[in-house]
C-alpha cells in the first residue's frame, strides 16, 4: 500500500500543473483489447478524485450507477442503495477524520499521517457492494498498482490530459500502450466503442429468464374472491437492497434484498431475499393477500428495482385488475432508515422500543444487530409484563371509540375512520389492527368513491 499512497501523491502533486480538471480513457494495447480504465478529477486546491476500472463494464456500470443516482435518488438511502450497484475502485483524498480506522492504521504504518497533511486518500473497492466494508482485496491492490505505475511514467499524465472528453455516448477516448517498451501514444480523435450497451438487468444483476406468472391463476383468483372491501388507499410494494446487505457480515451469500408492502400508513410486510426472483416476488404479493382481505385503489412502486418488480407483479396486478405504477411520490418507506429497517427484520418484536432508534444516530452499524438484540434481553420481562398490558389497553380502546363512533353515524368511509382515530393519536399499527377486526367481524364500512 506504502507504493500505492506515494503514487497517488505524486499523481495529486503533478495535476496541478493542469488545467484540464476531468480526465478519462481507455489505455489499451496494440490489439486494442482493454488493459484499464482511469477517470481523475482535480483543482488548484488539491482536491482529488481518481476511478480506476479493469474492464468497459466496470466503467458502463458506474456511469449507469451515477446517471439513476441523478434522476431518483431522494433520500439517503436511496443513494447508499445505488451506489451499491456501482463497480471498480474509487479514491478521493479527504481529512483524516473521513479515512475509516482499517485504513488509517495503514497510512500510518506507511509514515503517510507524520508528515501532516491536509488531505490523505481514502481508497476503497465499489465491487463489493457491502458499503462498510470495502477495503481493497489484494488483486486489487495490485491493480491499482499497474494504473499507478502508469500513471507516475513521465508523460503519461500530459498524454492523458490532452484526450479529448467522450461526448458521444458508449465511447472513450483511446490510449495505446506498449508495456515492454513503456510507451503510450494517443492521437487526438481516436476512440474506443463500445459494442454493446449494459442492459438494465445486468446492471440490478438479474440473470433469470424474463419474468411471467408463475402462481397458479386459481389461487390468485381464489384469493381475489375472499377480497371482503376495496380500500380508496395507495399501497406500495417495493423491492430494495436489505439493511444486511450493507451491515451484515455474511459476505459469501452475495447481495441481500428485501421486499416490502405497506398500506398508506405502516410497513405491512418485510420478506427477505438472497435473489432476484420473480416466483417468490409473486407469491409474497399472493401470501399478503391471503392474510389482508382487502385491497386497495391502486399499487405503486419505486426505486432503482422498480422497473423489475413491476415487469415480476404485471401478470398478477392483471388477474386482480388494479393500477400499478412505478411512482415518484413519498412513501412510508421513506420515512425508514436503514438502522429502524434493520430493527424491523431481526427484532422477535419489531415495534417494541421502535421509538428508542433515535438514540442510535451515532451508532457505525456494524454491531446494530447485537446492539438490537442486548436491548431485547435487557426488556425481555418488561415486555411480558406492562408492555403488552399497555398495547391491549390501548388496542382495547381504539376499537371502543371506533364502535361509538361508527354508532353515531350512519354512513362512514374508512378514511373517516382512520382520520378520527388518528386524530385520538392511536397509533398506525393499532389503527390497521382495528379495522381488519371491524372487517373480519362483518362490520364493512362503504367505500368512499
């Protein structure tokens, strides 16, 4: 690493004699085949940015990664979620209190933090999308020692910064190398294309065949039949990244998902997922209808997934005929981070203490879940005792005021329903649970449209 740190200084050091502050190409050999790709940015100030990628697809894959980041990341979340898809190795130079601990103990062993500076390069791998732990694997760390050695031989760096910026769309400016000699010729002009564009399956990493209704019509129709009311609600259904893909340490099963459906008011349901699959994506959809005897106005979805989970749910939304859409609106999801989603999926009782999650802003996430789980022991008999005591009294009186509400009108909607409970500050989840007992027990509340 100690070559890696003196190379990027050196790289850091001679750029300000440029003023071309973005750079990018190919270097490729004789035959043209790729041997990497490096993107550097930079200012007067010192400020340093460097991409290096080993193949068109690396590149094509973060560039897609940026673009969807631009036009629908909304929320922190949503970023983490996108940059999860990107690929290649990312270095930007950063104070010291930025660099994370494993690598700070390197910089120091290289003799890099004695010298004081303002700026020292935290470097870290977007091909392990696990976004805590991304220090660089040792294939890696030899990689960016070739681009590095490259990058430090006289003249390559004016080389690269005289390359024209790509402006056509699945190009880049093109370098010859010859390794044995170490010379590099670029000719203004010359390009490399890309023959293929990444498809959008690859880049969300689904390698199945296209997605068509694997649930047995009968049971879908079945359970559209013990459909009891029609609600005048959105709910969502949304296919995301798992709060264990990025805090969890069972790095050999690959990428974590979950799918989640909410009603207009709480998460409803959270499965998870070790897979893009469209089976199980309709079946949870089937599995929430079998438990929730209503439905509502319309569906919606959202999310760098959204295309793919509406082409999984297209077959089954048809039978039941309800509107479904990829949406840009706020969700209830939305108002979730990553620590409360991560509370919801491991905790034995996700909504107790939920409130107390706050107090976990400052927390790294690496240990949420032996966090989460010491705060369930210390409360395991407090929750047997006064906790559900305090639930059933308050469920209790929920469903009372529901019954003397809906005694002293004679046509109410369910949205009067919810609004006159929640204007009692019952809670969401007691509000949900009162309605589906109003429902199970007869008590169908006309629908407002």
């Amino acid at each position: 690493m100690k070559e890696i740190y003196s190379g990027l200084y050196q790289v850091q050091e001679s750029l300000t004699e440029f003023e071309n502050d973005f750079m990018v190409a190919a270097v490729c050999n004789k035959a043209g085949k790729v041997q990497f790709i490096v993107q550097l940015m930079h200012n007067k100030e010192g400020q340093f940015a460097a991409f290096f990628h080993k193949t068109v697809r690396e590149y094509q894959h973060r560039i897609m990664a940026e673009d969807a980041i631009v036009k629908i990341a909304e929320t922190e979340e949503d970023l983490d979620e996108i940059e999860g898809l990107r690929k290649g190795i990312q270095i930007v130079f950063v104070p010291l209190e930025f660099i994370p601990t494993s690598q700070k103990a390197t910089l120091r062993e290289s003799g890099i933090t004695r010298k004081r500076k303002k700026l020292y390069p935290l470097i870290f791998s977007l091909n392990d999308s696990k976004l805590l732990s991304r220090d660089l694997k040792v294939s890696e760390v030899n990689f960016c020692k070739k681009v590095l050695d490259w990058l430090t031989q006289e003249g390559n760096l004016a080389l690269l910064a005289s390359t024209t910026k790509p402006i056509e769309k699945n190009t880049l400016p093109k370098i010859t190398y010859n390794p044995k000699k170490q010379e590099s010729f670029y000719e203004q002009g010359d390009l490399l294309y890309f023959e293929e564009e990444l498809t959008y399956e690859e880049f969300i990493g689904y390698k199945g065949e296209k997605p068509k209704l694997y649930v047995p019509e009968l049971s879908l129709y079945r359970a559209k039949k013990e459909i009891q009311v029609a609600i005048p609600d959105t709910f969502e259904i949304r296919l995301m990244f798992s709060p264990t893909h990025f805090y969890g340490d069972d790095e050999k099963n690959g990428p974590h998902y979950i799918l989640i459906i909410t009603t207009d008011m709480e998460i409803a349901l959270i499965e998870p997922m070790y897979q893009l699959d469209p089976e199980f994506i309709q079946n949870t959809l089937l599995e929430f209808y079998n438990d929730v005897s209503m439905t509502p106005e319309r569906w919606v979805t959202r999310g760098v997934f959204a295309p793919f989970l509406k082409e999984c749910l297209d077959p089954v939304m048809e039978i039941f005929k309800i509107p479904f859409a990829i949406s840009t609106e706020t969700s209830v999801i939305d108002m979730y981070s990553h620590e409360e989603l991560f509370h919801l999926i491991t905790s034995d009782d996700p909504y107790y203490d939920f409130d107390d999650l706050d107090d976990l802003d400052d927390f790294d996430g690496f240990n949420l879940s032996e966090e989460l789980r010491e705060r369930r022991d210390f409360h395991e008999g407090a929750k047997k005792s006064s906790s559900v005591e305090s639930e059933l009294e308050e469920l209790q009186s929920a469903l009372s005021m529901a019954l003397e509400y809906i005694s002293n009108h004679e046509m109410i909607t369910y949205n009067e329903l919810k609004k006159f409970l929640q204007g009692k500050n019952i809670r969401p989840l007691n509000i949900s649970a009162v309605i589906e007992g109003l429902i199970e027990a007869g008590c169908l509340l006309p629908d407002s449209k």
